[in-house]
C-alpha cells in the first residue's frame, strides 16, 4: 500500500516484539502487573498512533513548550511530589503515578534538536555551546537537586548527539579520565595516582613538545589539570565517606561484593546474579524461575527485570533479548544518519543516544558492574509513565523518519 511506504517497518517489529516479551516477564514475576503493564502498552500504542497522525512541523515547533512544561513538572515536585523507596521523584493520583523525568528527556531531546539544526548553530562558537548546556543543565541541576542520580546520568546522552554534530571529543575524554581517577581513588591510595598522572602528564608533553605553541598560558593549563586530578584522588575517600549511606554502600559493593552487603545494598544484586547465573544456557522455563516465583529480589519487576529473562530463559534467551536492543538502537542511528533535515537526525540521535545509556547501565547495574542507580530498562521494566514517555519518543522519530522518506526535498 501507497501510504505505508516510509514506515520502517523493521524498528515497528524490534519495538513490539520487546514490549511484548517485558509483558511476559512482569507477567511471570506478578500477574496483577502483567496485566497493567499490558494496558499501559496498549495506551501507549494508542497514543503512538494519534502522534503518527499529527503534523509533523507540530513536534519542532512547540519544542519550547514540551521543554518549558517538562522544568516545571520537574520543579513541581519539591511542593508535590511523593517520595517512594526514598526519593521524591513521583506524582501520585489516586492509584497512578507518574515519574515526570521521563517526560523531561522528551522535552530536552526536543528543544535540543530544535536548537542545534537552527541557522545560528555553531559548536565552535561559545554562545552555542554555552545554550546547549544551559538547555541541558537547567533540568539537569533540578534532578540533582531531587536528588535522582541515576536519571542524571542519562542526561549524559544529549552530549553523544552534541558530538555528532561537532561537538569536541575531549568532552567525553576529560569525562572519562574524572571517573576513572574517582574510581580508582577509592581503592588504591591516592599518593599511587598523583605518581601515575605525573608519568601521564610527562609523557604528554614530552611527546608533543614541538607540537605545542609553549607558553605561559599552556603551561599553566596542564599545571592546572595536574592539581585539579591530583585534588580529586585525595578528595575521592572523603567525598564516598560524606554519601547517603546508600549510596556510599552501592559503590563499596563494586569492590568489596555484594556479600558483604547482603542485608543491605548487596540483597538484590545477590539474588539478581544468583537468578542469572542460575538459569545456565537455556533457562528454567517460563515462570519456573524459583528465585523470581520467590520473590527474593525486590521490585524485580522494575529495574531488575533481566534477571528474570537470565533465570526462566536463560543465556539464549538473553542474548536474544540484548541482540533485539542492540539492533533497535543501531537502526535508530542508522536511520537518524539518513535524515535529510537537522532536526529529525538530532532528535534520532538524542532518542537513540537515552536508549543506550538506560540500556547499558541497566544491565551493567543488574550484573554487578554498575552501582545500584535505579535506572529502568527502556520499555521492558514495569512502570506506566517510563513505557508511555519512551514509546512517545519512539513514535516522534517514526513520524519524523516517515515525512522526511517522503519529503520530494
């Protein structure tokens, strides 16, 4: 038929067929939330379609609209908000709840891609980049304020499409070498750190001596660096022991193992791995789990929700789900890179770049090589409002990717 040319139908099907197996996974972990889940599928298919009907210059030009409201939906629960398993992130009517930052990455993805393929956009010059962030760290420093760290780091994702369209690699490396220096601060004493970054520094310089204009304003930037890397491996102790105590236990857990945290912030990555490791290649059935019909893992049908495919079906059947996510997010940047205007491949990439974040982290966290953050698997944990707000970005991209295959420009 005339009218289905443009739909990619390939993302249409990677997309049901993962909603539908999270079903069957909340399903067998508790009935009563397989069933709303799948309402909330059907809902959020619905909605799907009405966006699919919508013009599509409507999504670029109340971009500022969709961001404005996401701030204030963020800002409204400070007065508003309830707190559930200790943060106060939720709004709460009746029986629904509703976590407001994910519609916020909506509203972020939006005003970004409409932002960056405008005509004045240019990552070279300061004041693009200067709105880009603030566009980004406006809702950012509200989530940390909440505070939701785990959601925070998603915003992560905005810089991936930031690169792609020219923003500086050294970003992602100035980001990366913190972390590690963090990290390795907390197990090996700080003294052995400022003695590798000062070898690291020398060799720098050593090899691109006659590369470098050298003057007093270079100098004093690697000096600088030097200090601010060697303050953060003696600060990175102090600053662990300051935490929430939760929080401080879900890093100490990454090097100390979750038995002995077993009471406390070890429990569930303990039984998640138990239950995974458990399920060995093919699995123990579907609702043959006996960690998940046990009930040992907390709210395993939210964040922990893998470890339920690693138990009833095993690593085949993990791999396949992986293999499913990892083809989605690769046709939305293949299909972004193919977008013949600037705002639809920005917000495919900015869709694409979240799904990827939440993703890895998500798994990363529910086998041990992540701190607990409480991040969900994008359409597949249990919760109404993460499954509506991925599945309307989902549904945006469709539309754009649609007009732009049948755009005669």
């Amino acid at each position: 038929m005339k009218w289905t040319e443009g739909i990619d139908k390939t993302s249409i099907f990677l997309y049901l067929a993962i909603s539908i197996f999270a079903v069957a996974n909340i399903y067998s972990v508790d009935e009563q939330l397989g069933k709303k889940q799948l309402v909330f599928l059907c809902i959020s298919i619905f909605v799907g379609i009405i966006i699919f009907l919508m013009r599509t210059k409507f999504f670029e030009n109340f971009s500022s609209i969709f961001y404005v409201a996401g701030v204030l939906l963020l800002i409204g629960l400070f007065p508003f908000g309830t707190e559930i398993l200790g943060q106060k992130n939720w709004y709460k009517f009746g029986g629904f709840t509703m976590q407001p930052v994910e519609f916020a990455k909506i509203g972020v993805a939006l005003m970004i891609s409409h932002y960056v393929s405008g005509p004045d956009f240019d990552l070279k010059n300061r004041k693009s980049l200067y709105t880009c962030l603030a566009i980004i760290g406006i809702p950012a420093i509200v989530i940390l304020a909440i505070p939701d760290v785990g959601s925070l780091l998603v915003f992560s994702a905005f810089f991936i499409a930031l690169f792609r369209e020219g923003l500086s690699g050294w970003v992602f490396g100035v980001g990366l070498i913190i972390a590690t220096v963090f990290l390795v601060a907390l197990a090996v004493d700080p003294l052995y750190i400022v003695v590798a970054l000062a070898v690291i520094f020398a060799l720098i310089i050593l090899f691109n001596y006659y590369k470098i204009n050298w003057n007093i304003f270079s100098i004093t930037n690697y000096a600088v660096s030097f200090l601010l890397l060697c303050g953060l491996a003696f600060a990175s102790p102090k600053i662990l022991e300051n935490m929430p105590k939760h929080q401080r236990e879900r890093i100490e857990v990454l090097y100390k193992g979750e038995k002995a945290f077993r009471d406390t912030s070890g429990y569930n990555l303990l039984y998640s791995k138990t239950a995974i490791g458990s399920g060995g290649f093919f699995g123990k059935g579907y609702k043959e789990g006996s960690v998940t019909r046990g009930k040992f893992v907390p709210e395993q049908e939210t964040d922990y929700i893998f470890c339920t495919v690693g138990e009833e079906w095993g690593f085949l059947g993990a791999t396949v789900l992986v293999l499913f996510y990892t083809l989605f997010i690769g046709r939305i940047y293949y299909l972004s890179e193919q977008q013949k205007s600037g705002f639809n491949r920005v917000f495919g990439y900015c869709f694409a770049s979240i799904l990827m974040v939440h993703f890895c982290i998500n798994l990363g966290m529910v086998m041990g090589l992540f701190p607990t953050v409480g991040i969900p698997l994008p359409f597949f944990s249990y919760g109404g409002s993460s499954l509506l707000a991925f599945s309307i970005m989902t549904f945006i991209f469709f539309k754009l990717n649609y007009a732009d295959r049948n755009s005669l420009v």
